[in-house]
C-alpha cells in the first residue's frame, strides 16, 4: 500500500529551473529517508541528492552541488527537490526512492545508486534543452 508519486518534470531551456515533487501514500515521510535518483540512456545511474530522515542531513552529487536543493515539508507529507541553473546534462527519468532507514544521506544515495531498496516512484521526465 505505500505509494510514491513524482511529479513537476517537464521540458526547460538550460539554465532554467525545475522544482520537483514527491508524494507519498500509505505512509509518512518523515519517518523515511528520501532519495532522488536520475536514470539517462547510456549513462549510470546517479543519487542526485539525498535527505536523512533522523537528522536531516542532506548530500548531494558533485555534479549538481549549488544547483539543486533537496527539502522535505511533513505537513504535506512531501519532498521537493529544487533544480536551478539546469544543463542538457541534467536531461534525465528523476525518481523518489524512500526506506526507513537511519543512514546519513550520502550512504542512502550510494545504496539507490546500486539497487531499488524501498519504495520506488514511477519517475517524472526532466528534458532541458534549447
């Protein structure tokens, strides 16, 4: 019954913003770790950025520190991720992945980026492209 929907992808030109969003049903993410994962042809799989669920520390990919900002809003049982200054590089199917675990942000991001651990979303889109 837990349930995980992305959504605010689209098509933007570079250097453009996008911020995404991931629902959960069935249970409360303030409870879980939370992660977003990107998947593009022909490249590896990444864990984009990554947020704990005990402390709140968040980690993020080199290749889009300063640009992305991961946050989590338990009201609305809800985790955003705000991309800024987008590349056709950032062009890729993002996922909300979520687990109860206690793990720092950066070990939950290395575990997304090797298997589907947890509760998997369908993923939404992101296309950035003149």
């Amino acid at each position: 019954q837990l349930h995980i929907v992305e959504s605010g992808g689209g098509l933007v030109q570079p250097g453009g913003s996008l911020r995404l969003s991931c629902a959960a049903s069935g249970f409360t993410l303030d409870n879980y770790a939370i992660g977003w994962v990107r998947q593009a042809p022909g490249k590896e799989r990444e864990g984009v950025s990554c947020i704990s669920s005990s402390d709140g520390s968040t980690y993020y990919a080199d290749s889009v520190k300063g640009r992305f900002t991961i946050s989590r809003d338990n009201a609305n049982n809800t985790v955003y991720l705000q991309m800024n200054s987008l590349k056709p590089e950032d062009t890729a199917v993002y996922y909300c992945a979520a687990e109860r675990l206690v793990v720092p942000g950066v070990i939950f991001c290395g575990i997304l980026a090797h298997g589907k651990l947890g509760t998997w979303g369908q993923g939404t889109q992101v296309t950035v492209s003149s």
